[in-house]
C-alpha cells in the first residue's frame, strides 16, 4: 500500500494527548513542544516587527509627486492668488478691467508688451492683462462652487443607493441616468435660461446640477465595494447603525476617489463656464468672464488674435494644470489593496 | 419597542435559561440554481464560560451557522427557521435596531481575516472606542484608559503608541489581536470565532489561540470556535460539532470525540491531520470525493458518496441524530465506528472491493479497523 501510513491513523486519535483546556499546554507530548517552539517563534517575530519601524530608512521608500506636479500646482497657486488679490492689484494700478485705458483711439487692440499692459488690450481699449485676472475670479469661483456643489449632493445620493440598494438605488439612479441622458451644456443653457438670472449663483446651480450625476455613479460604485467589505461587517457586530457605517466606516474610504474627481471637475467645470460664457449664458457685459472674452476676440481674431488667445492660453493652462494635479495626486495618494 | 427598553431591562431573560440554546435552525439561501440549503437544521446548547468548536470543511455551512445565530445575514432572499434562545431570548425574530443592543455589548465576533476586518483609514484607538462610545457611554478619558488597557490585555507592546496607529502600521498577527481586543471590548457574554487563525502564519496561531483561551478564562465568556482545523479545537474546546453539508453529524465532549468517534466523517477527519509520528514521507489520508451540492443533496445520508462504511441503507435513508450512550454525545450513522454494526459493514465493503457508493475499500485499509 504505497499511499498508506504503516499504522491506519483513525485509531490513532490518543484521548490523552488532546485532553481538553488547560492540560493540553503541560502534557509533555511533541504538540506542546512545538506550541513552545512556536510561541518563541512568535516572540522574536514581534520582537522584529517592533524594531522595524526605525530600522527603515524612510527616504528609500518615499513617493515622489515629481516636477510636472510642482508646475502644475504652482500655475494654480499663481491664477489663484492672482484672482484673490484683484482688488489689491487694481489698488497698486492694474487699470479697471471695464473702463478704457485711454480716451484716444490709438490704444484700442494694442499686442502684448506693447507699452500698453503686459497681454495688450482689446477693441473697447480694455486691458487684456487686468480682464483676465478679474475672469479668473469668475472662473475658480463657479468651478470649485458647482463642484462642491455637485459632490455634495452627489455623495449623498450615491451612498444612499450604493449601501441601501433594492428599490431606493433603482429610484435614485434611475433620476440619474434621466439626468445623464441630457447633453449637459444643452441641459446647464436650459437650467440658466429657464432662471432667468445671468448671476454667479445661476451658473453654479447649472453647472453643479449637471456634475451631481458622475459623482453619484462614482460614490455608488466605491460604496457597493466598501459595504462588502469585512470591516463593515465587523463594526455591525459591534452595534454601528446605519448612519455610522456610512459615515465612519464607508465615507471615509470613499473620500480619496471623491477628491480626485473633484480635482479634475472643477477643471470641466471652468471649461464648461466658459462655454456658457462663449454663448452669451453667464455674468453678462462688461464684467468679464473667460469666455466672454473669448466671444469678444472672435470678430478681430485675423488683426488681433491676442484678444482672443490670451484668455484661452491661460485657460488651456489652468486646465491642463488642474488635470495633471488631479491624476498625479490620485496617483500618489492611490493604496493599492495589498498595502491595506 | 424602543432601543433603551431591551438594553436596560432583562426583557424576555431567563437568567437560569442556557447562554444560548440554538434549535432546529435553518438557513437557506434562494438563489438562481435553486435552494441552497447551507445551514439544515443545527440544535446545540452552550453554557456560561464553556467553548464549543465546530468543525467542518469549507462549504459544510460553519461560518453561515455563526452568522445566522448572530443574525447578521441579509434578509432578502434567505430563509431562517428554527429558534436561537440567548438567555432563554430568542433572538431570532429580533430586528437589526433590536440586535444592535446585543451586537458587541452581548455577543460579537472575530473575524477570519484580519487584513480586512479593520478600517484601513481609522486609527486603531477609533476602532476600539467606538463601541466603549455606543454601548457602555464613556467619557473620551475613560474610554482611552480603556483602550489602552484591552490593547496590553492582548499582549500588544506600547499600546498607547498603537493607538494613533493604522492598520497597516501593524503585522497580521498585531492586526487579529486589535480585532480580539475590538471584540472583548465591551465584554461580551458569547464571542464567535470564525477561523480566527487561517489568515495568520502558523507560528501566530498559537498565540491568538492561546490569548483566545486566556481571555476567555478571565472573562468567564462563552465561545464558538469555528475552524477547519481539528488540531486548532483539540485542546482549547470543551464540546466539539462536525458539521457536514449543513448538519452536525457528530457531537460530542472534545476528549470522547478524540478517543471514541462514531461519525465516519469524524474519523475521515481525524485520519488526515499530520502525525508527528509518522515516518517522513507518509502520504496524507485524504478524504475523496468532493462536498455535496447544497441545492441537490443526495438522498439519504449526505456522507455516503464519500464514506467507505456506506451501505445500500445509507443511501436511501437520513439517519437521524442517534444518542451514543454518554452524555453530551450524538451522531448521525447507522454503522458507527468502534461498533459491531460498523465494523461488519466495513468488512462487508473490504470483501466487495468497495462501498455501496463505490468508494474503494481495501481490505489492508480496514485492518486496523
């Protein structure tokens, strides 16, 4: 019999070596030798783990967030900082963004570095330099607004449906895909034009209606894995309710992709400003906007075309800027499941 | 009814009643193939500060058993019966805010995993005061106190420093002895726990095991230990129950399971863990043949596929649960082993060549019999 044991090991069962309880430990039978060995075992490898953590250099393992992030991050810093200090700006000089810089006819569509302000000015003989910081106020505000905006509601419905699910997920993420099946520019005109209202607060409600829906499908999506989850289940064995298991246990796994969208939506949020802008839909004239001055350029873009680049330059960049943070932070703060 | 009334009040508590006497429950599980029947019917009872081991292979429903007596599974498309008697309380036609009083305060468990039974993005220190927070209302100083306290009572080094730790600061075996102290947090009567060790590196087990058996000593708590492994029951459980396809097929004190098995299964299980003696080398009894299918379960005894006792009777009829003589000890087999009725049918298959499920049966493999 080459695949059996010499002795049938079903007699084998010895009652006194697997006595109960404590007996076990001070029988002095091989199994609790190598309980012993093991124990000591187990000693030394806490006694490694204790020491480890000075024992690794921490520079050797540091991610980098790299140069591209660097640039990246101090363009935003720049247009931030330059939109927030405006007023102080305009204080130490920076001509007023709707009124002409001179009365002659001459400055009107002067190229930039021309004497007359560093990105020149346009047909009404405005500064291009001093519009596009005052836009730039326009810009974030409604960006980083509608964004909050939508990811507030947004969150909220998508963990309803996510942790819930049955009927209040069909309901709610059936509103959704009704709002999805809308163009969203089509649906944020007709949000601006039903209102009536050309004010920051409007574009911020269209804008941020049309971002609840991709944030509700994304928190839905992390939640429908995080609820799965063993520590979920652990803090219901602990008597959590709902509530705290949404807001202690899912919540706060859920932010890290939540911020990482959001990074990038304030980026389509701007652009999507500036198409309400383009097409005559936001703050209305001589306030500037981005778009607006985009719209304005167009009918001198063969003699003038600064009027129009210079907004969307710092337009392009600031985007581009807020994408390139957006996935290299989501990219460093991203804890792969084994690290968990 | 409202959350208070069960928490403060003894409602419905027989303090005589047994810790948990479980009757006759069932849970199946509606699914596209069918009905699974996971858990068919399990009665035990457990005392005060006693432990109880169940045993089975994967797929023999021991986990879904202690889920379905903490009542932590999904309500839609699972079917329970049966009664679970907490204290002469049956908890079983309780709803979540009702159990909530219980979870952690009265029963909770530790889970197989330790790796994904903690929060990744809360402290330990959170972790463990949360519910010092929800069911025993600390003050914060109290519950840090607290907190430290469980920590060193689980062997962990500088447990104030752990505190403002992640989970992932710690090793496996750190990690399942934060999930211990989250359990015994609020000193729970009962503690399930299912496979606590399998996650963890054999030179751990030992330790969580005997920092399982210590707690439990100290608390005078009651515990279900659920595994896989007889090794990990064989010395720190005072009842033993081989679950099967969903079934106890065996029960027993731990000491007359060892000695004197009835279940074939039992044996089976025995016959494959490792023996020290044995020469190097030596092929591992396994047990052929897979689990039944919890949708279509043969007819008559689950175990006959496999069991190289079984007769044409075994596979027409269910045995029922049969008293072996000693207390405490029962079994679900018309030839037991280490009787006149099943050594004959062994010798009866010996002399075929094989069972009445075609198992093969060697004469050399029953000698010993």
């Amino acid at each position: 019999m080459p695949e059996h044991s010499p002795e049938h090991p079903g007699n084998q069962a010895p009652g006194s070596n697997y006595f109960p309880s404590g007996d076990f430990l001070e029988s002095p039978n091989l199994a609790t030798e190598l309980t012993q060995i093991a124990d000591v075992d187990a000693y030394n490898l806490e006694a490694l783990h204790n020491l480890d953590p000075d024992q690794v250099p921490e520079d050797a393992v540091k991610k980098r967030l790299g140069w591209t992030f660097w640039i990246a991050a101090a363009w935003i810093f720049l247009i931030v900082a330059l939109a927030l200090l405006a007023p102080l700006l305009e204080k130490l000089g920076m001509p007023d963004p709707t009124q002409p810089v001179c009365t002659s006819r001459d400055c009107s569509l002067q190229p930039p570095l021309s004497g007359y302000g560093l990105m020149g000015t346009d047909k009404l003989r405005r500064d291009i330099f001093a519009r596009v910081i005052w836009g730039a106020r326009v810009s974030i505000l409604v960006g980083v607004a509608a964004v909050i905006f939508g990811i507030f509601f947004g969150s909220i419905i998508g963990i309803i449906a996510g942790f819930f699910k049955g009927k209040v997920q069909t309901v709610l993420m059936g509103a959704m895909d009704v709002l999805l099946a809308f163009p969203a520019l089509l649906l944020a005109m007709s949000i601006v034009t039903f209102l009536d209202d050309k004010s920051v607060k409007t574009i911020v409600l269209a804008i941020g209606i049309v971002a609840i829906p991709p944030v509700a499908r994304l928190v839905r999506a992390s939640t429908l894995v995080f609820a799965e989850r063993e520590f979920v289940l652990a803090a219901r064995t602990l008597g959590a309710s709902n509530g705290r298991v949404i807001t202690k246990e899912i919540l706060p796994n859920a932010v890290l992709p939540i911020v990482s969208f959001g990074i990038i939506g304030v980026a389509v949020a701007i652009v999507a400003e500036g198409a309400l802008a383009f097409l005559g839909l936001s703050i209305p004239p001589p306030d500037p906007t981005w778009g607006s001055m985009i719209n304005e350029g167009r009918a001198t873009l063969e003699t003038a075309p600064w009027v129009t680049l210079m907004p969307c330059l710092v337009l392009f960049l600031t985007v581009l800027s807020l994408n390139l943070a957006g996935d290299r932070l989501r990219e460093y703060f991203d804890i792969r499941e084994g690290a968990l | 009814m409202s959350r208070k009334d069960l928490t403060g009040s003894a409602a419905g508590r027989d303090p005589n009643a047994p810790l948990l006497d479980v009757r006759d429950i069932k849970t199946h599980f509606r699914t596209e193939r069918g009905t699974v029947r996971a858990v068919d019917g399990v009665s035990f009872t457990l005392q005060r500060g006693r432990t109880l081991g169940v045993v089975g292979e994967s797929g023999s429903g021991k986990s879904v058993l202690s889920k379905s007596i903490m009542g932590l599974l999904p309500r839609r498309n699972v079917l329970r019966e049966g009664q679970v008697l907490y204290e002469g309380l049956d908890v079983s036609v309780l709803d979540e805010n009702q159990m909530r009083n219980i979870w952690g305060a009265e029963m909770s468990m530790v889970f197989q995993d330790p790796m994904t039974s903690l929060n990744p993005v809360m402290k330990i220190g959170k972790q463990i005061k949360e519910s010092l927070y929800l069911h025993l209302n600390m003050s914060k100083d109290d519950a840090h106190d607290t907190a430290v306290a469980l920590l060193s009572s689980v062997n962990i080094p500088e447990p104030e420093q752990r505190l403002e730790e992640y989970p992932h600061q710690l090793s496996g075996g750190m990690r399942q002895r934060v999930v211990i102290a989250i359990a015994l947090a609020c000193g729970p009567k009962l503690l399930f726990a299912d496979e606590p060790t399998t996650a963890l590196d054999v030179t751990v087990q030992a330790q969580i095991l005997n920092l399982l058996q210590q707690q439990q000593h100290e608390r005078h708590m009651a515990m279900i230990l659920v595994t896989h492994d007889l090794g990990v029951v064989a010395g720190r459980t005072d009842d033993i129950a081989v679950m099967y396809a969903g079934r106890v097929v065996e029960t027993a004190p731990t000491a007359t399971l060892f000695t004197a098995m009835r279940h074939p299964y039992t044996e089976a299980l025995m016959a494959s863990i490792p023996k020290l003696t044995d020469p190097s080398h030596t092929r591992l009894e396994a047990i052929g043949g897979r689990p039944p299918d919890l949708i279509n379960p043969p007819a008559g005894c689950k175990f006959a596929p496999r069991c190289k006792y079984a007769q044409d009777r075994c596979l027409q009829e269910d045995p029922p649960l049969m008293d072996a003589g000693e207390p405490g000890h029962s079994f679900r087999c018309f030839y037991p082993v280490g009787t006149d009725a099943g050594a004959q049918a062994l010798a009866n298959n010996a002399a075929a060549g094989r069972s009445a499920s075609g198992v093969p049966v060697t004469l050399a493999a029953s000698g010993s019999h």
